[in-house]
C-alpha cells in the first residue's frame, strides 16, 4: 500500500475511486497536449496524479478490454475476444478480490462483459463480485438509458443524459458510506463513445465542428466528417469532464479524501477520421493510447511512462490497496512505479486483435494481428507477416511505416524477438480468428459478427 495515508479504523486501507470512460483516445486531452477540447477539473487532476504517459489499450475495443479490466485476464484465457460473449473461464473478478479483502464493491454504468443481451438483466452471481449495482449491459442511448438496480428485474430509466444521472448516484453512495469499511467503486460511463451528437445542448455549443484542427494523418476526404465527429465527441468529454470535477468535490467535501485513490482512464480510443480510419481495433495510437492517471491522497504529481495494458489494472489496483492478487490474474502489478520502481513491463506492452469484427470486419480491411508497442515504437505483425513498423519518436502521426526499410531491418528484428516472448509468456499461438470463435463456440452472422440482441 502507498505509504502516508492517515491512519483509519478500517485496517488503513484506501477506497478506490474508478472513474472509467468508453472510447477516450489520450490526444483528446488538455493536459495531453491538445489545446481545442475543453477538460479542466481532469487537466488539474493529471497535475496531481500518476500520469502513465504510456498506457496502452493492449486488445483496442470495449468487451475484451473490459473482460480483462474485471479479471487481470488475457482475452484468450477468459474468453472475451469480440463483443457481446460472456466471460467463459472461472476468474476470480475485481469486485470479488476486494470482497475478500474487506471492501464493500459498487459498480455504476456500463458493464458490457455478461453477453447474454445489451438490455437484459445481469444477476448478482454474474456480476464478479460487485454488491452494489446499478449496471445495464450496454446501451449508447445516453439520453435514454436504461438500467437494473439490486436484485430486482425491474428496468428503470437514468433521469436525463446518463453521464450525470449515474454521476449523481455515485456521489451518493460517496457521501452516505461510513469509514467502517473501504469500498471500491466503479463508475462507468458510455461516452464519448459515439454517437458523438447526443450530448447536452450547453457543451455542443462549446465546439464548431467549422474550427476543429484535425490531426496531420486525416486524409482530405474525411476532413469535414471528421470535424463533426470531433466536435460532437470533445462535448461529451467536457461534459465528462463536469462529472470528473464532481466526483473529486464530493470526495473532499465527505471528508474522504485522505483517504481515497482516484483513477481516471479509458478501455480504448477511436480513430476519428485519423489513417482515413474510425472507432477502434486498429492499432494505431488514436486507437490504442489512452489516459491513466492514478491520484493518491498525497497529491503527488508526476508522469511514468510504465507501459501499463489492461490485464494490469486489476493488480495494480490490489497492489495500491495491500491485497494479495488471485492467483488467476495474468497481469502485472505497476503499483510500485507510484513510489519509484521499474516498469514491470519490461517497456513493452502487446497490441492484440483476436477476430476482427463489427465496423472492422474483415470485409472492411480488419484483420487479425499481435504487435508490440515500446515507449518509441509500435511493430505489428498479421497472419501473413509484419505489417507495421512507426518510429513514433520521429513520425509521431505514423505516417511513414518503416516495415520494409532496411535502415529499421534490426530494430524489426528485436521487435519481432519482443513480440514472440510476450505471446509466449501468454500461450498465445497467434492463429486465425475462426479457430478460435470456434473453439469458444461463438455464433457469427453474416457480417462475420458475433450478434447481439437487445
């Protein structure tokens, strides 16, 4: 545990704050360096936090990511790797670890790991520990969404646009826990996931999709879509960003502060019209680089550049509160980076698509691919070969792949040595998409996807 928390009744251990968004590429932040999008309170929080400058979205899209948020898993082991199928191995889940440990776990929002149906009810047993529930599945319907509470089957209604309803709840249960136990929280929220147009009226007058600078890498034909995406997408960021500066004021104003650890990050990207591309899967870095910012109640700023993925999360986060990690968690602990220590990653952190699906489908150019991502450079490979190599020192839009350049022929080569002992260290065979959809039994339909109901 991180040293300097006053001392507590409840065994000294803090509570955990995660406040988690869906589809946040890291440049589409102030304190990130971009100059246009509006985010205030989370630009002050980075300037006291841990900033992982080098967090990756290892497996770039919502389900695997979040299958492996909730176990400390490798998609191939808890079986997540495409959207909307259940998590097929016996994990021990986030919520369930801190139970063991003396917490009280609530989880506000988005779930999206149950894949039984985006709108149906997720009993408690499938829930992965978390008591306190007021979760659906899945819905970007942001003003119009739907959610179960407790034990009951009832479907309810978040009053308004859900960022700030489901905020409100969570300010609540904030407020009203005593200090006789810790508590993690999670609160998830679905933007600025898209559709980009939905939110608030007040924050889409914030941004003229007429004045957005574009990044250098979105091609001429997609300039003035991809305006309007940005300028839809940057109002629900600084909607969230409201949500963010509420949070920490109700943190303070409960008298918790000196005692609570806040993160704030994001389980991928989207690519916006950069590489002529949308959404998410690919491995580009408006795809994979997302914010990590960890605040303890010390308030120590300062940024690392520890190459955290997603099955890390979960350790890291038993690792801050002092509590043994399951012996079914693949990932890393980074805790001790936070006071000092190496990257446990060994500066490397593996890129993964495991199916291309939906949006990315192989008919749209998705394709299968494992790949390595260094605090310098990204180097991927497909089932036929390397596909990618950026020097994203010196070509930080990626605009130039040096795949084939024989000057980069033995940075390949180590890349490619990386690679093959991170797929090792996971058993992962790198094989084709069907081998394993089939192996895991999953339904496809004729757009290669795996369908899901409502």
């Amino acid at each position: 545990m991180i040293d300097g928390f006053k001392e507590q009744t409840f065994m000294e251990k803090p509570n955990i704050v995660f406040l988690l968004t869906d589809q946040w590429r890291v440049q589409a932040l102030g304190y990130a360096g971009n100059h246009q999008v509006r985010t205030p309170n989370i630009d002050q929080f980075a300037a006291e936090s841990t900033n992982f400058t080098h967090a990756i979205a290892g497996w770039p899209v919502c389900c695997p990511w979040r299958g492996s948020f909730l176990t400390g898993q490798y998609p191939l082991t808890h079986g997540i790797i495409v959207n909307d199928v259940p998590i097929g191995s016996d994990a021990i889940g986030l919520g369930d670890a801190f139970k063991q440990g003396g917490y009280d776990t609530a989880y506000i929002g988005k779930w999206h790991v149950d894949g039984r149906g985006r709108s149906n009810y997720i009993p408690p047993e499938r829930r992965l520990g978390f008591d306190y529930f007021k979760a659906l599945e899945c819905t970007h319907d942001y003003n119009h969404s739907a959610y179960y509470a407790g034990d009951s089957a009832e479907k309810r209604l978040w009053d308004g646009y859900d960022v700030f309803a489901q905020t409100t709840d969570a300010e609540a249960y904030i407020r009203q826990h005593d200090d006789e136990k810790p508590f993690l929280l999670v609160l998830s929220w679905g933007p600025p996931h898209n559709p980009y147009e939905t939110a608030p009226d007040e924050y889409q007058a914030m941004y003229d999709a007429d004045e957005i600078e574009l990044r250098p890498n979105v091609p001429p034909d997609m300039a003035d879509t991809a305006r309007k995406w940005i300028a839809g997408y940057y109002a629900h960021c600084s909607a969230i960003d409201d949500a963010v500066g509420r949070i920490l004021r109700t943190i303070d104003e409960s008298g918790k502060a000196d005692h609570t650890i806040v993160v704030f990050a994001s389980d991928h990207g989207d690519m916006l019209g950069s590489q002529g591309n949308e959404r998410k899967q690919r491995p580009w870095e408006e795809s994979i680089r997302v914010p990590f910012l960890v605040r303890t109640p010390q308030r120590h700023g300062q940024q690392v550049d520890a190459m955290i993925n997603a099955h890390d999360i979960m350790p890291t986060l038993l690792g801050l509160c002092g509590l043994p990690v399951p012996s079914t968690v693949q990932g890393r602990d980074f805790s001790p980076v936070l006071t000092g220590g190496g990257d446990p990653s060994g500066g490397a952190a593996l890129l993964a698509c495991f199916h291309p699906f939906g949006e990315w489908a192989q008919a749209n150019g998705g394709r299968e691919y494992r790949g390595v991502r260094t605090p310098r450079y990204t180097y991927t490979r497909t089932l036929d070969g390397p596909w990618q190599l950026y020097d994203n020192q010196n070509d930080p839009f990626q605009m130039s792949n040096r795949v084939d350049d024989p000057a980069y022929a033995d940075i390949r080569a180590a890349l490619e040595q990386r690679l093959q002992q991170l797929l090792a260290e996971l058993d992962d065979e790198f094989l084709d998409g069907m081998t394993y959809i089939n192996r895991w039994g999953y339904p496809l339909d004729e757009t290669g996807t795996v369908p899901f109901t409502w």
